[in-house]
C-alpha cells in the first residue's frame, strides 16, 4: 500500500470521490452501533447467569469468622472476600477493604475524603490554594472527570511502552508539593493495553515527592483481564515495592468484579498500608455500617478462590478475543502501510487505542457517528477532554456482537481514510 | 407501688442490699446479650431467605424498559425501582433516586457534597466560618456522627410527643443563616417511636429559613415499619407539603429496604425536587456508573409492589411486636409507680427511649454492660454523645431471642432501681 502522503492532488480528490461514495452507502444502511463503552457483551453475561444460583433459600449465609452476612456489620469486608481480592491484587487480605459495586466510587471518595480532612494528618485539599494531579495520557475518562469535578488541575504526562514518562513524573512531583497524587491504569493500561515495566513500577515506589500527602492512584481494572493465555503480562505489586522503598503510604490501588461478575452488581476493593487504611475506616466508619456482604459471599461461593476466578477469565477472553482480532486484522488489512493512523494490539483490557494523523479524531467519530456508529468521543482521554493533537480515538470492542463489530470496524477505517484525505487535500 | 423518692433511707438502705444480692445473682450468670443495635433477629431473616430465590440462571434480568440489568448504566436506578421506594414514601417515581445498600451513605455523601460544592449554586459549606445543624434530641447517633464528623456545629432541639419544638425550629432557622439542615426521623422516630403531627409537617414545610441552603435531612427510614397492624401512623408527605408552601427544593428525604430484606444488602433511595435530583446527579454522575440493578430487580420482583412490601411487612412486625410487648410489660411491671424512670410505647420502628432519673443512665448502661448486656452507650441518642441530663437511654430490643430479651430486660429494671436507690442515697 501506498502511503497517503505520497499520492498527489488528483490520485487523493479520485480516492476521496470512491471513499464518498462507500461512505454513503455505509450510511444508507442506518446503522445503530455502540463501540463507545468498555461493556461486557450479553454473550459473556449469559455465560455466568449461574452466578445467581449461587445463594438460594438453603444457603448457609454465615461467613468463616461465623457472623451472619444477612444482617449489619463488617466495615471492612468479610475476611474470605478481602482474600480473594486480595489474591487478584497479590496483597495480603489485611491489607484490603471491600467496597460496593464500584471501584469508581471507592477513587470518588479517596479524593473527596482528601479534600475535606486532607491525607493522614495534612492540610485538606479544599484549604489550598492549588491542588494538582499527574494524568498520563492517553488515559481513563472517568478518573479526568473526578478531579476536574473537584477542581484539581490535570498535568499531561505522556505514555510510554513502559507506562508514564518517569523522567517527568520524577521531576515534577518532587519540584510541586501542589502535586498531590497521579492516575494509574497500570495493567493493560486503559485505553493502549499497556502494562508497567518493572523498571517503571520500581520508579513509582522511590518517587521523592514533595508533597506529604501525595498518593498514587494505582486503577488496577485488568489485574486478571488477560486476552491471550500464552501472554499474560505480570505488574510487580505496588504496595510491596513502596513499602521496600521506604514509602509504604504512597499508593492506593483499586480493583473491582465489575468485568468479572455483573458490571453494576460486583464488589470492589481498595488495597493500601494500613495506616493508610486506619484512616480511610475513620471516615468510613461513619458513612456506612458496612457494604453488602451477601453479595460478598455470593462472590467467594462462585469462584471459590482466585484459581476459580482466573479460570472464569478464560471464559471471558474466548469471547473478547475473537473481537479484539477482527478489528486488529481490519486495522491491518485496510490502513497498513497508508501512513493514516497507528495502534497497540492489547494483551488484556477492553480497548484498542488508535492514533489518527493529527487533527483527525474529532471528525472521524463524527464520520462514524453521522453513519450510526457511536465512538467514544475524541478527546475523552484526555483532561478537560482536550488531546492537544486531536488524535487520539479509543476502540471499545466488547460490546457489539461478532456481525455488528465487523461492519462497526469497516466504518471506522473507511472514516478514517474519508478524513485523513479531506486533511491532505487541506480541506479541514 | 411506693415512689422511691418517697422511701426513708432505711428504707432505701435495706432496697440497695437487696437489689445488690439481685444483681450479684445475676453478674454470676455470665450473661452475654447485646441490646445496643437496632438490628433485625436471625428469626427476621430465616423468614424472608425465599429473597434469595427471585434471582436464577433462568431470570430475565430485563428492567421493564428494556435495559439489561446485568450491564453498566442507569444512573438513577430502573424505574420499576423507583416507583417501589416512591411509593413506599408516598411520592412519584419521578423524584426518587435508587443508591446503593444504604440510605445513611445517601446523608453523608449528601453532607459532602454540600461541603465540597455547597447547593444548587452556594458558596461550598467548607468556604464558611460556621455550619450549623439542627438536632433533634434524644435522636440518631449516626446522623450526630456525620455532622460532628464535618465539623458542624450541633444544636439541641428538644423533642415534644408531635415531634421537635417548632417554635425553636422556626426561631433559629429564620435568625441563623449558619443553620443549614435539620436531622430529622419522622416517623417512629429513632429513639422515641414519636410520628410528626400534620402540624409539624406543615409547619416544616412553610420554615422561612435564612439560608438559602438550608435543607430538611428527613430520614424516613420507619415508613412502613409498623408494630400494630390497627395503629399504623400516618405522616404527611413532606415534600408535597414543600412545593404547596413555595419551598419545593427544602427537603431530601432517605429511606432504604435495610431493615425489610436484608441489612446490608438492601437499596436505598433519595427523594426530592426535580432541581435538587438534577444537582444531585450533577456530582453522582462523576461519582458512580450507577448502583446495583441486579439487587434493585431482585427486590421489585420480590415484592412485585408496595403492597407486596407492606404484607411483607407485618411478618416482621409478628416477630417484633412480642418482643417490645415483653419490654413494655415489665417495665410497666416493675417500674411503674416508682418514678425513676419513663417510658413510650412506640408504634413502630426499632427502639424504646427510657428516660432515667437525671444524672442515672451512664451508670445503668455500665451496669447492664458489668452483669453481660450491652445496650446503646448513654448520651448515643445526642450530639457529641452528651446527653445533659444523663437521662435517654435507647432500648433495642429487637436483635435478642425472646428469652434473652426477658433476661436482658430483668437485668435492665434491676440496674434503673439499683442506680435510682443510689442515686437517692447521695452515693452518686
């Protein structure tokens, strides 16, 4: 193939008619599509319904420790949960408290928390001046919009292979004790499908930051979302490294069932030091009297322990995979060689990052979406959803059944191709 | 029965010996009983395991609009939910919100929020010098723990048999723009059982607060928590009663299924204006993809409609209602005529406030608590645990079996006459 730079005026406005015309098609057809969300599809929901079998009218509902899961109490978590967690994170039960269905919520809290009785002791947040977080990019939306709710101002720092610049992350937090914290997806990175070298990993933990309160917000979503058996990509665990670095409170991480049970109707967990962890009780103490510990049980029943979880993974990645291949080979076949746009193949995760020619992502998913197909929006992952280069558009392909994401896939790349020319033509 | 004021102090002397030989009798048992908690019974639960079945691997777990309940989304809970938790308390679906297992999370994160983002435009509670909250008294230690928590500042309002004192009510919220909300349960009301007159409803609704944030925190965690099929109170519904005084967005009101299926493990839900939901969502949004619908359907199809609850409903009160009556009997039986000590028969809800002889129920509490049972610690039911009298205690007598109840209550008059006959001999 050649590439779409080298063609001149006249082979790009020929290519540009041809393209027209496909896309007009593609669009008589009124497609309704969703590859915007990272969403299990219904088959992979219907293939643990028996998830709801689990707990019945016979059920014993009492926990190893003998308390009764149908009534209040436990504000950590039931103890064989914790461990289970636990073992996704590969930290130890003590070290975990489990949450509701959302670990989105438990980072919610962990800020608001910081922002009205500070960190352990420091000045609360809202009583500052400035607060800043470090947001590698391209990055998870939904961590953007919590500190941009809360008024934090978000630093870029770029994605490498290895994870984030460290060369920047070092340097900075230990310049701006306004820095209070940065957001990670640290396996299968959301939305390249990065996963933190060791290296990388070992440098959070010695970070010298300036500020006190200063904490990582380690999302780690795809602890055990692998797509590929023979591939499974090992992140080094945090919280043991930042305690051998001498910063055992540096970090929080986050986990969740949300894509491993039912999204909505899972547990989640916070994993941290526990000092970090005596304070987090002291406000939590207060907000609850204690999470849902039947569905708790309901987890720990299903899977048994993580051997039995990671063995459901499979079952997930047989009918992730056969998606996440298709488009890749779309990718591939339709746009190699043209020298229009870039992308990762994950190891695990939910997403496809891909990079259009700059200044293209907007108008592509606008493409996309004028033919029925709704894309996550560009820019989403970026703060302020602003990516200075206009590039960056994340592939969800879970959601669709197989038929509905090869036509999704065939739009996309015959969107990008549509804008890339319009862009060499000069005409946006 | 002759008052003990009434006794000489030989009399008094030769009842202390006694009393003490009783108690010492009792100490020796070993007793091991917890009164401290309005928690359900085991035999509650054992009632309503067929909860558990609602749900299979055969389910459709379609909400009524079609959304697949096993999936993201939804934010406001699916409608069929909705409508159940509005008609619990009387008001569309339209402005309930369904949260997640607990209304108290509902009242915290409410409180946090105005904090962090003040209400509907105002300046973040957190900006000002001052807050301050009304509190009902003797009232719920957890509301008292979420405003102390905060840094509110607490003020006492004395509770009258209709509810609390709106002459005061009306007084400091007009004069006082620092006064942003009142705690309030109004029906059955946590500890007294008192329900709010249509009186006092009204004249909440027509409050002419100073502050234009002021909100009424109505915790209507009682709705249907009947004891007495034939006495069941009727509380006016405060939000309707807001919008025909002009005051629509003044109130949220909170109830949840926590103490109708399983603690824990229920749905709760916030109700309110339109503008004050589409504030709420404002932050909810950013803070959570959506609570869990699985439990939200289980609980619909349980229950198929409010009536479904409300029949559902009188099984509880027929294990309840013994239990209080046991109470009440022998505190009739043993304390009536002595006056060192009074009491209400509550038509609903978890709890009988016993007012002691002033300066009496720290030590009656540590009483109970040396011979085997716990109860709720004395000054719980008020502001910053300090009951000024040293009067309120909070019985609960629902957790224990209707043995241990006999035996906890035996040992809870023998305490009140114990440390009365002390009290009166100038020993305390």
């Amino acid at each position: 193939m050649k590439a779409y730079k080298e063609l001149s005026k006249d082979e790009l406005l020929t290519l540009k008619e041809q393209l027209n015309k496909e896309y007009e098609d593609v669009k008589a057809k009124g497609l309704k599509l969703d590859m915007s969300r990272g969403k299990p599809a219904a088959s992979q929901l219907d293939m643990e319904m028996d998830f709801l079998n689990v707990l019945d009218e016979n059920s014993v509902l009492k926990a190893e420790d003998g308390t009764d899961c149908r009534n209040y109490g436990i504000l950590d978590g039931i103890f064989e949960a914790r461990k289970l967690m636990g073992d996704m994170l590969g930290v130890p039960a003590e070290n975990v408290i489990i949450c509701g269905n959302a670990s989105l919520n438990i980072m919610y809290d962990t800020i608001a928390r910081s922002m009205i009785f500070g960190v352990m002791g420091s000045t609360p947040w809202c009583k500052l001046d400035k607060v800043k977080f470090l947001c590698p990019v391209p990055g998870y939306d939904r961590h953007f919009a919590i500190t941009e709710q809360f008024g934090i101002e978000m630093i870029n720092i770029p994605m490498t292979s290895t994870g984030p610049d460290m060369d920047m992350v070092e340097k900075l937090v230990s310049e701006d004790e306004a820095i209070k914290g940065i957001w990670c997806v640290p396996k299968y990175s959301n939305p390249q499908g990065i996963t933190y070298s060791d290296e990388t990993v070992k440098r959070f933990a010695a970070l010298k930051p300036a500020a006190k309160d200063f904490r990582i917000f380690w999302d780690n979503a795809y602890a055990i979302h692998d797509l590929y058996e023979e591939t499974s990509e090992e992140l080094l665990d945090i919280i043991s490294e930042c305690a051998k670095a001498g910063n055992p409170d540096m970090v929080y991480e986050f986990c969740s069932t949300s894509k491993v049970t039912f999204p909505g109707s899972g547990i989640s967990a916070v994993a941290s030091s526990e000092a970090n962890l005596d304070f987090i009780r002291k406000t939590m103490t207060v907000q609850t009297i204690g999470y849902d510990k039947i569905n708790q049980l309901r987890h720990v029943k299903y899977f048994k322990d993580i051997h039995g979880m990671k063995e459901h993974m499979k079952k997930h990645a047989a009918v992730m995979r056969p998606k996440f291949d298709a488009v890749l080979e779309i990718l591939e076949k339709e746009l190699a060689g043209l020298e229009i746009g870039s992308w990762v193949k994950p190891g695990g995760g939910y997403f496809i990052s891909f990079d259009a020619m700059e200044g293209c992502a907007k108008e592509i998913v606008n493409k996309c979406k004028e033919a029925g197909v709704v894309m996550t929006g560009a820019g989403a992952t970026f703060p302020y959803k602003k990516d200075p280069k206009d590039s960056n558009i994340r592939i969800a392909p879970t959601f669709p059944t197989p038929e509905e994401l090869a036509i999704a896939a065939d739009l996309f790349v015959l969107c990008v191709k549509l804008v890339s020319v319009n862009k060499l033509l000069g005409e946006m």
